[in-house]
C-alpha cells in the first residue's frame, strides 16, 4: 500500500506480543512484517491466529525486512537490534532506553547512515514539557521511582551489594545517583529515567530515587524539573503487566502511540 511503513519487533514478551497483536488487528499506515523472539515455540503460539501470519526471523535479520525495528527484547541483545537497524538507515524505536544511554555512540552512527532513533515516552508522562522547558535554562530534574519490591528482584546493582529487596517489610531507598548509573544498574527498570533524560538536561545532571516499596501496588515515578519557563511535579501510577511485573502495561500501548504518530496526518504533542 502506498505510503505504507513496514514494521519489525525484536522479543515477543509482555511489550513485544502486545504491540504485534494491535498491529495484525490493524493500525492505518502501518504493517507488521516480521519478528523475532528467543523461544521459538513460544513465538509460534503467540502469532497462532493472525490475519496475517509475520516472519519469524534472527534479530538482526530484522532490519533486512521493516522500514521500522521496534526493540522489546531484553537489554542484553539491545545491541544486536539495534545496531542492524541503524546500518541500514531503519527507524530505530527501543523500549530498553536505559540500554540506549551508554552507547549515544549509536546515534552518531545513525546520523551517518540517514537512521532515525524515535524514543516513544514509555511508562512515563510530560515528556513534552520537559523538552519544551530544556530549550531554556533548566537548574534540575529529579525523578522518584517506587515499585513493588517484586518489580526489583534481580537488578545488578542489588545483587552486586548484596540487597536482598524480598525482605523489604518497610519503604526503603535502594539507589540513589544520576541517570547513567541508575541505567547501569537496574537496567530493566529506569528506561522511564533514561527517557527523561534524553529528553531534558542528560544522564549526568538528571537524578534518580528507586525506591523498593511493599505498599504500592503500582509502578510509581515522580518528576521534579525547576526551569526557567516552569516548575513542573508529575505523578503516574502504572499497573504493572502480568507478564513482566517489571513493565508497566501502559508500556506497549506508548510504543503503538508512538508508531501511529510516525505515520498519522493529525499528531498531536511536540
């Protein structure tokens, strides 16, 4: 179909199966051709019943077959997909964007290759207004994350200091640092701090609270910006998914946002 953009998805798990369901159902402009998953089997019974059936290829095959390569895999093979769909020019949309902070190496090589990287808002919200607010002068953004202690359970930076974040009875602040180390060490829970910095004053001076607490229930951030043009303090609680408590299910509905808006005559947002 002309004007048509095609769309490949790296990792079948609670964002990945999501996004390719509301795809095959049908979303104006926009075609899923292939995907790629670790288990296989698995893979196949997710795809079951589509309208119409995708490729079930490699990783890096992914590139070969979309104009768009959506990453919803884990952040180890970040860069397998990522990479592919920058050498050849694709529109590169990650979900692990803590995974995208230590290799901005990544989009000097997409300016290079004509690659587009679109980071969707994810499990976040006012995006827009810290971009907006970062084109003026900006003295700081704090963001404050809570999360079942479920949702931590195996980050690097826990098990690297011997935090057992099971045993937590009381709300307990677990980390506390700047963006890139927050990514560094719980790298399947702060891509929300990653978006915000990327959007906003960067890694370094964006400063990140994770807090592991028994009495939420949902995934909770809080941002702070002091600026110039505005004061801005924004809240959301995001219902983690049943697949992956670690993963907000508003999650896969931002990336399909963030497609439709790459192809939609009416986007609303900066």
């Amino acid at each position: 179909m002309a004007g048509e953009l095609t769309v490949a998805i790296g990792g079948l798990g609670a964002i990945g199966a999501h996004l390719a369901r509301a795809l095959d159902q049908g979303v104006e402009g926009l075609r899923l051709v292939a995907v790629a998953a670790g288990d296989q089997e698995k893979a196949k019974r997710t795809l079951a019943g589509f309208r119409a059936m995708p490729a079930l290829v490699s990783l890096p095959e992914l590139a070969e077959r979309a104009d768009i390569v959506v990453e919803a895999a884990p952040a180890a093979v970040f860069e397998q997909i990522a990479e592919a769909a920058i050498a050849r020019g694709r529109i590169f949309v990650p979900s692990s964007v803590g995974a995208l902070l230590p290799r901005m190496h990544l989009v000097v090589r997409a300016r290079e290759s004509g690659a587009r990287i679109v980071v969707p808002t994810g499990a976040l919200l006012g995006l827009d207004a810290v971009r907006a607010a970062a084109e003026g002068e900006v003295a700081s953004v704090t963001i404050q994350t809570r999360k079942p202690p479920r949702g931590l359970e195996g980050a690097p930076y826990l098990v690297e200091n011997g935090i057992d974040v099971l045993s937590i009875a009381t709300p307990t602040l677990v980390f506390k640092g700047n963006a890139f180390d927050a990514a560094r060490g719980f790298p399947a829970n702060v891509n929300v701090a990653a978006a915000l910095a990327l959007a906003g004053i960067g890694p370094e001076r964006t400063m990140v609270e994770i807090w592991g607490d028994p009495g939420v229930t949902r995934n909770t951030h809080t941002i702070k910006v002091e600026a110039a043009a505005a004061r801005l303090t924004m809240t959301i609680e995001n219902v983690p998914s049943e697949e992956n408590p670690r993963t907000g299910k508003i999650t896969p509905l931002s990336i399909l946002a963030c497609l439709r808006g790459l192809t939609s005559t009416l986007k609303v947002g900066s």
